[in-house]
C-alpha cells in the first residue's frame, strides 16, 4: 500500500473510533467526569482542608495532577479493551484482516481511539478542578507529553488485554485487580516521601507512580522522581507492549479462530 492508502486505512478506523464514544457521550464521558468531581470534592475539600500543604502545594493542588491522570488511564484502556471486542463480536476485525492493511495501521487505529478519549476526557477533568482551585502549568509541553504517553501506554494494554482475554468477562480482571490498586497506589493522593524508607522502596517498582508523578511535574514543577527517568519508564513501556502486541498480530492471537 502507498502512503496515501495507508492514511485512508488508518483515519477510517480513527474516524469510527472517534464517532463510536461521541455517539454515547453520556456513557462514555459524563461518568468519569461527575466521578471525579466528587474525589475534588470529599478529598480536595473535605479533607484536604485538614491536611494542609504536600509538596509545597495545597493539597487539592497536589492531587489534581493524580485525578487527571486517573481518568487518562481508566478511559483510554477501557476504550480499547470495548472497542476491540465490538470488532470481535461484529467480525468487523475480519474485514479489516483480510484487507491490505499492514498489522502496525491497524493497531495504530484503534489505540489512537483510546488515545483521543482518554486525553479528551483527562482534559474536562482538568476543565473541572478550575472551579476547586487555582491550576497552574510550569511546563505545559511536559504535561501534554506525560498525558499522551500515558493514554497511548493503556490504550496499548487494553488491546493486549483483550487480545489475551478468553471472553468479555476475563477483561475486567486487570482493571479490577490491577490498574485500580497499582493507580490508587500510585501518588493520586500523597507523595511517596510521606512513607517509610522500605515503602518508599517498593512504591518505586510501581509504574503508574511514574506517570503521575511526570505529570504532577509538568503542571506545577515540584515531583519525587527525576522526570527524565519517567520519562524513560514511560517510552520504554510503550516500544514494549507496541512490540508485543504487533506480534501477536503477526501469528493471529487473540484475532482468529
């Protein structure tokens, strides 16, 4: 395929991705969005009036960067993981594997969906905590990057997820047992220099705190990791799972019969 066939490839499965959440943008958008709002609410008003100032920021200041973040992740890999499955059940992903198409097209079009969700909803939660407190940006470069390398990370998952899934239900393992806990877990709602030395050790092997602290650093310029390093942690992450799922494409797991 030349160039020019392999854009009509590409932004058709974009363009279906896109118009499939916008089409129920109540389901899609609205939920995640009235979910944070409520964490701005009890965690950011509540309570954080009696805890004070983290990391030189209040502390609704300091769990902003973590509730965007959260949402970016939520949204882009369950995007995906629907997507992919509504190909599957439909046997649209048929039509799509029988074309021309080379595998990298395909995989490109369907996590880019989960990209646009993800920033796009990542984006309305940001929107919202303006009407909680002041939200600033030392570097406004770094927080998109961190964004976008974080949405295409779990857009990317969500695709292995499915493609090594056994039925719809097995998908919601990872979410569940995985992103949920690695996420909470991950500095939404304190910095790592408030544990013990050993936690503070173990919390450094869970790759979420990466993003979020990444991004915590693009928007107020305060982070408990060297950006460069998450920076790295993230790239890396992302030229993974890419190479993993292209394979398995390759030998058609997860995509056939």
């Amino acid at each position: 395929m030349n160039p020019s066939q392999l854009w009509v490839s590409y932004s058709t499965i974009v363009r279906k991705e896109v118009s499939r959440f916008l089409r129920v943008w109540k389901q899609t958008i609205v939920p995640p969005v009235i979910t944070t709002t409520l964490y701005y609410v009890i965690f950011g008003q509540f309570i954080g009036s009696r805890i004070g100032v983290v990391g030189g920021l209040s502390y609704m200041e300091f769990i902003v960067p973590g509730l965007v973040m959260m949402s970016v992740i939520m949204n882009s890999f369950s995007h995906v993981v629907s997507s992919f499955y509504m190909a599957k059940f439909q046997k649209t992903i048929e039509e799509i594997l029988v074309s021309p198409t080379p595998y990298w097209v395909i995989i490109l079009g369907f996590i880019t969906g989960g990209v646009i969700r993800g920033m796009v909803t990542g984006a309305i939660v940001l929107g919202v905590a303006f009407f909680f407190t002041h939200v600033s940006f030392a570097s406004v470069g770094l927080t998109l990057l961190f964004a976008f390398l974080t949405s295409l990370l779990f857009s990317l998952i969500g695709l292995l997820n499915w493609l090594v899934a056994d039925s719809f239900d097995s998908t919601s393992v990872v979410p569940n047992f995985v992103l949920t806990p690695l996420t909470y877990l991950g500095g939404v709602f304190y910095s790592i220099t408030m544990l013990p030395p050993v936690w503070q050790m173990v919390s450094h092997a869970n790759p979420i705190l990466y993003m979020i602290d990444g991004f915590r650093y693009g928007m107020h310029g305060v982070s408990d990791i060297s950006p460069l390093i998450s920076f790295g942690v993230l790239v890396g992450f992302c030229i993974l799972f890419f190479s993993i799922i292209w394979w398995m494409f390759s030998r058609g797991q997860g995509i056939r019969s």
